[in-house]
C-alpha cells in the first residue's frame, strides 16, 4: 500500500495580516509589535509572532506564522509524532526520534498529539451511498480487561465506516450498533459471519442478509470431521459399520454443496436431513449422537441456504459472499495493536484505532494538519 503523508510546513514569520479581530471579528487592526517565540521544531528554532491590537474590543492577540500555533510545538512536529505513533511507535520512542532529529517533544506530549489527531479524526463522519454493509467484531485489551469493538465497512470497496465498542452481544444490541448506518447509508444488505446476533439485527432492520460463505465452509469442514471421528467411536461399541460409511459419503456431499453453493443444494440438504429423522436428540445429560448431529448440521445448513446464496442470487451487488473486507478492517488497527500491551483507557483506544483506520485507509494523500483543522 502507497501512502503519501503530507507534513505541514513552518514559515518563519507572518506572510499576511490577519483577516480579523480573533475575539470579535472586528476587522480594522492595529499592528502592535513583534514577539520572538521558541519553537519545538526539527528545523527551526524560533519564529516570529506578531502582536495586533482590535479598534473595536481594544485587546491584543498574536498572531502566529503558517505552520505555528499557540503551542510551543510547531503543527508539524504535532503531526509527525501522532503519525509516528499511528504508524507503531511508542510515545518514548517517538519522542527519541523527533529529539534525534532536534525537537524536544517529551513523551507525554506525544501521547496528547496522538489523541488530538485521533479525536478530529473520530469527528469526521464519511458520507454516500452504501448497499452492503459489512460488520464484525474484535477484542481489545484496556486496562487489561476485554473489550469488544465493531467494526462497520462498505462491503464493496471495503472503506472503513465507523468503530464503536460494544457492551452488549446480543441481538437488540446489535440491531442499534448497525440502525444509523442502516438509516444513514440506505443498506439494503448485511454481511456477517454466522452469528445468530446479526441475524436478528438483520432481521429486524429488514436487510437482506449474506452470512460469510468463508466461515461456514471452515466451520463445516470442522464439524463433519468430529461428527465422523464421533461415528466411528459409536461403531467399535455397536455394530453400525454400514450406517457410518453412508454417513461419512453424506458428510463429503454436504462439503461438495457448502464448496459449490448451488441454487439445488437446499432440496438435497433438506432429503439429505430427512433421512436422518431416525436419530433420537440426546436425553439429559446424554451425548447427542453422530447421526443426530448430522440430522442438525443438514436442518441448519438448509434453513441457511438463502444466506449463504445471496451473493449469487443478486449479483448486481458484486459481493463475494465473505465478509472479508470488515476483516481486513480490523486487520488496519491491529498492526499497530500488536506491539502495544493493550490501551490505558477506551478514548485512547478509540483514538488508536481512529487514527490507524485514517493511515491505511487507501487513500493516497494523508493530511493530518487539515483534518485536524477541520
Ligand atoms: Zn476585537
């Protein structure tokens, strides 16, 4: 991925006057003097401020060089130390590098750069037009402890849409994670792995809904090779040999239909699932039996059918069927989670996140000075 990142340049001293009083808006102006300031800068060391005095409410103001504000650190070493930090390094070793370069910015100041740039960044809010919406979550650790974040991309071109933590899993919870980008954004569809949670979110915000075709192959790859090894341990005690070998046949068709996706693999699982209404569910306490958990893998994948073939059914929405685009989401802010021990606190988290979503965005030019002046 090319990022270009642009950095703020400093001028040594004013270009222009300014256009008005900064308290009233008054705009007749006095020039009132020169002031020299210290700066925290890699290249300069001392700019110069202008001071002017307002005819209509009589106070002064300075008025600082591009690049300058009322900091003592210059706009570029406030954005060269959140995207150090955005980029991976910590707050100590950001600041060993700007002080490597000449600018002393300690490393607490670091910190706050990151966290100013990350808060405009939060603030921006993307617009336009999104047919399907791709959600999923992760865990982040803060303080320590578990907290899960979600994550909402366009599931086409897989722009990042909003993050927000999630205190609940269930399906209410995430009906009203996802309603403003449903209302916001005019989604038509949900993609999600198979969690009964999105179904439901789905369901009642009257989305159509593709369930992850990735996740359900791997989970039925998973499950038919237990319910396998489950049927030949049932046989060494009983005398079935006949009924597992029919069983292991079925257990490779239903993997033949996950991998093809076919318009006719809903009929064929829904016999395939008749066939095994024999098998009693387990009593309390009791096992449930092989040929039982195939009789509930076939009723499921069945009932799934539709969800899995969405992306078939309407191909004007270019989906893929996987929900990988969210994946790839959350992968943009694990990078930079991966050398840390976890967040301090949930803003700083949310901070981190924002602006590591901003970094790896796609987008090829990354001004942080104008979102931050936003
Ligand atoms: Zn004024």
């Amino acid at each position: 991925m090319k990022i270009s990142l642009i950095v703020p340049s400093v001028n040594q001293a004013p270009t222009h006057r300014p256009r008005a009083c900064v308290y009233c808006e008054e705009p007749i102006l006095h020039r009132h003097g020169t002031v020299s300031k210290p700066l925290e800068d890699h290249k300069m060391s001392r700019v110069e401020a202008h001071r002017y005095k307002c005819l209509g409410c009589k106070r002064t103001f300075r008025h600082y060089p591009r690049g300058v504000t009322n900091k003592t650190q210059s706009l570029r070493t406030v954005v060269l130390a959140a995207l150090m930090h955005g980029l991976g390094l910590s707050c100590s070793a950001t600041s060993h590098l700007l002080g490597a370069l000449g600018a002393q910015v300690a490393k607490m100041t670091v910190w706050r750069d990151a966290q100013e740039a990350g808060e405009a960044l939060r603030k921006s809010r993307p617009a336009g037009r999104v047919r399907v919406l791709g959600a999923d979550e992760t865990v982040y650790k803060v303080k320590g402890r578990e907290v899960v974040v979600g994550f909402v991309v366009d599931g086409a071109g897989g722009r990042t849409l909003g993050f927000e933590v999630l205190f609940e899993g269930d399906g209410h919870s995430f009906r009203e994670w996802l309603e403003p980008y449903v209302k916001g954004f005019g989604v038509e569809v949900l993609v999600s792995d198979d969690n009964d949670s999105y179904s439901v979110a789905a369901a009642e915000l009257g989305l159509d809904h593709q369930v992850c075709v990735a996740h359900v192959r791997k989970y039925v790859a998973k499950r038919s090779k237990a319910i396998l090894e489950q049927a030949e341990k049932e046989d060494r005690k009983t005398d079935h040999h006949e009924r597992t070998a029919d069983l292991e046949e079925d257990l490779l068709r239903v993997r033949q239909l996950v991998e093809d996706l076919g318009e006719p693999g809903e009929a064929e699982l829904g016999r395939m699932h008749r066939r095994y209404l024999w098998a009693r569910p387990p009593k309390a306490k009791e096992r449930a039996s092989a040929g039982y958990r195939m009789r509930m893998l076939t009723l499921e994948l069945s009932s799934k059918w539709g969800k899995l073939l969405l992306h078939r059914r309407r191909p004007e929405l270019e989906m893929d069927g996987t929900n990988n685009a969210s994946e790839r989401a959350i992968g943009k802010s694990k990078v930079r989670y991966k050398t840390m021990r976890g967040y301090k606190s949930t803003p700083g988290m949310s901070n981190g996140i924002a602006l590591t979503q901003w970094l790896y965005s796609g987008e090829d030019e990354h001004d942080l000075a104008r979102e931050m002046a936003a």
